[in-house]
C-alpha cells in the first residue's frame, strides 16, 4: 500500500509524494520537492522537471540508503 509521506534525502531534499516500501529500496509517485519560502511558509515545485511525466507517475526508485527519514504530511 503506497501513502503520501515526506522522504528527507541526504543531500538534504526534502520529497512528498506516495511513497511504497520494498526491501532496500522507496518508490515515490508523482513526487514534488519541498522549498523553503517566506519565513513559515513552504513552496512546492516538480520534483525533476525536466524528466518525463510519465515516467514519474510510474515512480522514480530510490535506494533506502540515500534516505535519512521519511514521515507523514501535516
């Protein structure tokens, strides 16, 4: 079962998008990046805008070893 969580990477990113589990591995649907704005305020943007759409719906793998935490949106 995949739900929307936010993935921190260790290059510091921080990801939303539906998250699914496997063994050693996250596969992020329709995944967004989350950017820092205004003081308390956040923006999101396409995470990877210039891959194809396509190809991120179907979800972009990412090994668990690249990720610091994942946790649920308030």
């Amino acid at each position: 079962m995949s739900e929307v969580k936010i993935v921190r990477l260790q290059t510091g990113e921080e990801i939303i998008g539906k998250v699914t589990e496997k063994d050693d591995t996250i596969t992020l649907s329709n995944p967004a990046i989350i950017i820092p704005a205004d003081e308390g305020r956040i923006g999101i943007a396409p995470y990877l805008p210039y891959c194809d759409d396509e190809e991120l719906k179907k979800g972009l793998e990412l090994s668990k070893q690249h990720v610091i935490f994942i946790v649920a949106p308030i």
